[in-house]
C-alpha cells in the first residue's frame, strides 16, 4: 500500500489565513505560527489557497507563501488566483512543490497543459466540486495533472469509476472509521479537512492510530527498540536536548519504557518526572511543546540524543536554555562558520543602534545605503582582481572585505543570516 498524507489547508487573504474560502474572519494564529505548528506537528503536506481578487493582493500573497517555504521542511503546494503560465511559475519558484490548478475555470485544461510541459506533470494538481470536469476531461486528466483535490466527497464513488488518477479529499466531517476506510482505497493519497487544520489536533496519534489499523503512514518507525537501550539502576535513560535548527543545548531530562514509546507514538519529547514520579509531555501545561525531529543513542547506548523544535522555553525558569550558569569560561576564537557571521553581524548591527564615535560601520550607515552599495560594488570588483593572482591569501582577504561589506547592507535593509541560509537551503 502507498503511503497516504494527511494535508493541512490554508486559506489566505491579504497575507494572513483566514478560516475558509468564503469566511474571511482571520484565524486565531498568525500564519507563520500556524505553518511551524502543522510543520512540527506530524502533517505531511500544507495546500494554500490565495485568495486574491487583484495583482497587488496576489503578488502579497506568493509574498506570504515564499517567507512560508523558507522554514518549512514539510511539502507545499498552492492555488488561487491562476490566470496564466506565469503564474505557475511564481509559485514553484517561491518554494512550492506543486501548483493547483481550478477545474471550474474555462482556462484550466489549456493552461494545465502548457504548465505539464514546461514543469513536468508532477507539478501541476487540479481541484474539482463535481464530476462534470472528470467526465470531459478523462484522457487529458490522466495525461497532464499528477493528482486531484477533491473538495466535495459525495463525488468519490463517480471518480472512482471515471478515472485512476489518485486524489486527496476534503473531508468536511472528522469520523474514524470513515477515513480507514478511505485510506485503504489504492487511488486515495491523503485527507485533509477542518479537523486537520485545527492546530489543538493531535495528527502523530491520529497517524499512529491509522498505522495499527494498516494504513502506511509516514511517522516514527524506530530502528531501535527500549529493550535495545542500557538503562540506569532507576530503569531509566538520560535525554540531552537539542534545538533542531542551532544546535543549542536546551536541557537534560529522563525517560523510561513508558516516555519512550510515547514519544515515539505523539510526536512530542514525554520523559518521567523523578520528583513527581509521572509522565510529563513537555509543554502540556505551559504551551512549551518540544516537536521530535531525531532521536540518536550514543555509541554505549546508553544516553538518547533528542533533536526538537522548541516552542518557547525549554527551562522552567523562562530561560531558552536550562544550561545559563557559567562555572568557567577560557577565552577561545569561534571557528563555526555562521555563529562567526552570526556574531559580526550582532556588532554591526549593534553600531547601527548604539552609534560610536570613530567607527567605520557607522560612518557607513550615516553615509546611506548609496554609499554602501558603492562599497560592495568596490569589494566586489577587489575579488575579481585578487583571483588572478596566484597568491591565495589575497583573495581571502577581499572576500572577508566584501562580506563585511554584504553585513553592513544586510543589516541596512533588514536581512538576517537566518533568512540568507534558508534562502540558499531551498535551492
């Protein structure tokens, strides 16, 4: 059996998500909030749909949709608002997967043509409310989308027998045992629907649940069992937690069998409390949810390694991190690439807010941005000229100018590493 998606749908207007395609009233989360939440939260795929009614609203939104695909690792797909080639093509280059073309317009099946032949089939699904679109279409259908939306389910029984496309359906009801059965249709991909938008919904046991009735799902299907693991004399295994993105070490805290199976069952780091003598899932009382991106036992296997998106703070204390007293600190030149950039920029950006005199950063802010770019442009030009020369320390020198140069402009217009790094990450 394929595995099946569970979709998240995200209906935007004016850059913000709104709770359907005609309710227009924002939902309670700001969209890249609620975009990390599905991203962490164990669903396979967000749809969004624009809702644009002219050029401005609509350039906004892709806007919207590149800044989502910039910290997502989750697949995104996006419609609306699809006029012409170049539209499709705006889409995919802000980062989505693939682009969903709307069967009640006139235009869709020649405008789906040309997109299949410029991007490939894969890229290019169609969203149908009724059976009249797959009825004239069968043989176009099949030959140029990759997969249907289907958005009202009473069609299913005729799609089924019209056509054998797969599809994803929209179901405006949430039953159990309804969607097992759905899901163990060959042509079914996914579900998607208000339950699975809703942020509060729990999606990991949701898939775990639809794993042990024998739908194949995409979650946590360990390589090692509890038993494989050493524990200590209380029964126990010691969890370091780290932020997924950076690395940064959030705390220390312990599992037995029973926190084990349901992290690996929910999605979310469970440890037991030693001084309550319970389970304890990070975040339940707090809101400060830790996301499972990787569980990694050192080579004793002994010690569990977790890797997590953290959602505010890791310590009880308030503090991003529980590990905040300093004992001792020796003075030491940071090698790591980006905290090096990381921390350049920090200084500039800090002679930017807090001017000192005799600084040459500020005598480049209070100079303005035609300024700067001069600059870039003279330290760009340095790199050319350095590269002919055989001597390599040269051009080691000018790029180190020029990216000093690029910080200083960075920080003029507001662009972070994070951004840069995410950019170059979707590429």
């Amino acid at each position: 059996m394929e595995q099946k998606n569970i979709v998240a749908t995200i209906y935007l207007k004016d850059g913000r998500a709104v709770k359907s395609m005609k309710n227009f009233t924002p939902v309670d989360h700001d969209i890249y909030e609620l975009c990390q939440i599905y991203n962490d939260s164990g669903v396979d795929k967000i749809m969004i749909f624009d809702l644009s009614t002219d050029d401005d609203e609509h350039e906004k939104n892709i806007g919207t949709i590149k800044n989502i695909n910039r910290n997502l690792e989750i697949k995104v797909c996006a419609g609306g608002n699809i006029n012409r080639l170049e539209d499709v093509k705006k889409l995919l280059y802000a980062g989505c997967l693939q682009v969903i073309l709307n069967a009640s317009k006139p235009s869709s099946v020649g405008l789906a043509g040309e997109a299949s032949a410029r991007f490939g089939k894969d890229r290019i699904l169609i969203s149908v409310n009724n059976v009249d679109f797959i009825f004239k279409n069968q043989k176009i259908i099949e030959d140029t989308f990759h997969e249907v939306l289907v958005l009202n389910p009473n069609i299913l029984d005729a799609l089924e027998n019209l056509t054998n496309i797969p599809y994803v359906v929209t179901l405006p009801e949430f039953h159990y045992d309804q969607v097992v059965t759905l899901l163990k249709s060959e042509k079914i991909r996914g579900i998607a629907g208000p339950y699975i938008n809703d942020p509060t919904s729990d999606v990991m046991k949701l898939k775990s649940n639809l794993s042990k009735d024998g739908i194949k799902m995409d979650n946590f299907d360990p390589d090692l069992l509890w038993s494989d693991l050493k524990q200590n004399s209380d029964g126990m295994v010691p969890v370091i937690v780290q932020d997924y993105r950076t690395d940064e070490v959030l705390m220390l805290a312990y599992m037995n069998e029973e926190a084990f199976n349901t992290t690996i069952n929910i999605g979310k780091m469970t440890y037991w409390s030693r001084s309550r003598q319970e389970l304890w899932t990070k975040g339940l009382t707090s809101g400060h949810i830790q996301y499972v991106k990787s569980l990694t036992a050192d080579c004793d296997y002994d010690t569990i390694l977790a890797k997590v998106s953290q959602v505010g703070a890791a310590c009880h204390t308030g503090n991003r991190s529980c590990f905040f007293n300093h004992i001792v600190q020796k003075e030491y030149v940071e090698k790591n690439p980006l905290k090096v950039f990381e921390h350049e920029y920090e200084i500039i950006k800090d002679r930017k807010e807090h001017p000192k005199e005799g600084s040459y950063t500020n005598y480049l802010f209070d100079k303005g941005i035609d300024k700067i770019l001069k600059k870039v442009g003279e330290e760009c030009t340095e790199i050319i000229i350095a590269a002919k020369n055989p001597d390599p320390e040269e051009i080691k020198y000018e790029i180190s100018d020029f990216l000093y140069h690029c910080m200083v402009l960075m920080v003029e217009k507001g662009v972070t590493w994070e951004e840069i790094t995410n950019e170059l990450s979707q590429r």
